[in-house]
C-alpha cells in the first residue's frame, strides 16, 4: 500500500492564515496537519507516499524533508497550475505512481484521529470511502446510497436530504480500482478538459461501470473541517486533548 496525498490547493478562504503558509502546514496543537497525516499513515506500515503540491510547493518539501529524512520514501510532483485547476488535475499528475496500484488517497488538508487510517486499512474491502454523518449543507462532498448501502452518487450538489453523510477525504483503492480510474481520467483530462472539477466526478463516472466503493463510517473518531479561518479557531478547542 502507498499513500497519494494532494496538497496542491491556495486555501485562500483561509487567509491571512494560508497568504505565507500552505494550508498543509498550519498548526492545530503540536503537530501541521500534513504531518499528522503522515505519522498517521507511516504509524501503520505506510513508508512510499506521493505528495503533489502547488502553492508554496518548496515550503512544502522543505518540511518534509527536514522532518522525516530518509525515513519515508516520498515522489513530489508539482501541479503548476494550481491557481487554474481542481484536485482531479494533481491526481491526474500522479499516474505514474498510481495507476494499477494499491493506494491511499488523502486530502492534505484534513484533520482527524489517525486512529481512522488503521480502519481504512484492516477494511476488507478492496475500495474503501469513509464516511461522517453530520447536518449537512451545500458545501460537503455528500454520499448518496442505495437500499444496500451502494453508493450512487457522490458530489457537492446533490440533495443534502438524500445524503447520508459527507466523504471525509481519505479513500483506500485497489489495483483494479486504480487502473480503472486513470482509464477513465484520461479521456477526462485530454478530451474534455475538465481540470477545474472535484475528483469525485471521476468517481462517479466510474460507478456505472462497476466501481465503487465500500462505505466506511468513522464518525464516532474525531475529525474536523477547516475551511474558514473561524473553522480553524474552532478546531483548536475541538480538538481532543488526546491529539493535541
């Protein structure tokens, strides 16, 4: 298993705090959020990561490199149109390192109980979406699903009433799953031309196909957004103490 984390995005609903800083590497506690992220997965077994970066990419790297040396294995790729482009590009960006492979997807942006990653991973599904359950709005990736838990539809601008929780950004592919993916972001990417959408578009694409993903509810484990600079004031006294 490997871990493909995006990283690429300005966050700019988050300045003053993200006009020097990637997103990434804002502090909740003692630890950025990347490296909580990276502890995490390294915590169990993962030692081979992709890290696709954009705004402030140098900074990025620099931290990576100064925290865990030669202890992770880890590619950057630099997405340079980050200012124009979605997260489904710096996945694309990514191909070679995970196109027919087993791997994790993650929002580096996220903040959450690691404890979250060994559930993903001990998950006997091949593909694996997580999942929290909350009041929902107009903002989340919401997940919709069948009577048998299937899901069919998984976006920003479906009907929070239909919803049965928010995707929380972590996604455990197999490598049928994977090779799938690429397959149907080419034609995406190089025909198409929508580089300024959600991955999960793709996701989507590919459900009619037969590929789609188990749904893995971690809402009982903490996690938080961090979209707006109120978002993140709150996540300091969220956060429970345990993860500070």
């Amino acid at each position: 298993m490997r871990a493909l984390i995006l990283a690429a995005g300005m966050a700019s609903r988050l300045r003053p705090l993200t006009l020097n800083t990637p997103k990434c590497l804002l502090k909740v506690g003692e630890r950025t959020l990347l490296q909580r992220s990276i502890d995490a997965l390294t915590a169990n077994g993962i030692c081979d990561f992709c890290i696709v970066t954009g705004y402030l990419h140098n900074m990025i790297e620099d931290f990576v490199r100064r925290q865990y040396g030669d202890r992770i294995n880890v590619t950057f790729i630099h997405n340079p149109i980050y200012d124009k482009t979605n997260n489904i590009y710096s996945l694309w960006l990514a191909r070679e390192f995970a196109d027919g492979k087993e791997v994790l997807l993650l929002d580096s942006d996220l903040l959450y109980d690691g404890r979250i990653v060994g559930r993903v991973l001990a998950d006997k599904s091949q593909d694996v979406l997580t999942l929290i359950r909350h009041e929902l709005g107009d903002e989340e990736i919401k997940v919709i699903v069948n009577g048998s838990g299937d899901i069919l539809e998984i976006s920003k601008t479906c009907n929070p009433a239909d919803a049965i929780g928010e995707s929380l950004g972590i996604e455990k592919m197999g490598c049928a799953y994977t090779t799938a993916l690429y397959r149907e972001l080419e034609p995406m990417m190089n025909v198409e031309h929508l580089e300024n959408v959600f991955y999960e578009r793709a996701f989507e694409r590919l459900i009619p196909q037969g590929h789609t993903f188990s749904v893995l509810d971690v809402s009982d484990l903490f996690s938080c957004e961090l979209d707006t600079v109120e978002d993140f004031e709150n996540a300091k006294t969220r956060i429970p103490a345990s993860l500070y």
